[in-house]
C-alpha cells in the first residue's frame, strides 16, 4: 500500500485506520490536513479499490467537477467530465506506480 499519492501536485499523505473520527466508508480524504484513510480491515486489493477512489475524488475537487454546467446533454456532461480527468489520471497513474493494476 502506497504511503502517499500525488494528485495534480498535490501530496496526500495515505493512512490506514478504523478510527470513525475519519472513516464513514471504506475510505475518506481530509483535504485541509492532506490526508487520504483508508479502512485498515479491508483486503489489500479493496485498499487500493478505495484509494482509487479517493484519488478520483481528489481529481473531482481540483477539476472543479461541482461546476459543470447543468444544462447540457448526457451526451456531453460525460465528455466534460471525461476531458477533466483524463491528463490527471495519467499524470497520477505514472507518478504514483502503486495504483498501477499490473503490480
């Protein structure tokens, strides 16, 4: 499991932990502190499950993805929201070889 993960620049700091001070899921982030939780008790490969998925939050909140405009197309929401993550994905995929499927 990854100790930290880059996100646009960004260093999240990756910690386990059964604590519901931080976790009302499987995993949260605190963006004030930098902070990813990840539920301890799951499997290795629900972990990195869930890191994917935090890492994806991180890359709605720097996208700005609360902002898409609410009067388009399904169609073209998608494609909005697609364009938006594609670069950062990559760029966090490559810089963080832990997320990586074939590990």
């Amino acid at each position: 499991m990854l100790k930290e993960v880059k996100v646009c620049g960004e260093l999240y700091k990756v910690k386990l932990s059964d604590s519901h001070e931080h976790l009302n899921s499987y995993g949260s982030t605190r963006w004030s502190d930098g902070i990813i939780y990840i539920d301890k008790n799951l499997s290795e490969e629900k972990r990195k499950l869930v890191l994917l998925h935090e890492v994806l939050h991180c890359i709605a909140e720097v996208t700005d993805f609360a902002n898409l405009p609410r009067d388009i197309s399904c169609d073209d929401a998608e494609e909005g929201i697609i364009r938006r993550m594609e670069h950062v994905l990559f760029q966090v995929l490559k810089e963080n070889k832990g997320l990586g499927i074939s590990q």
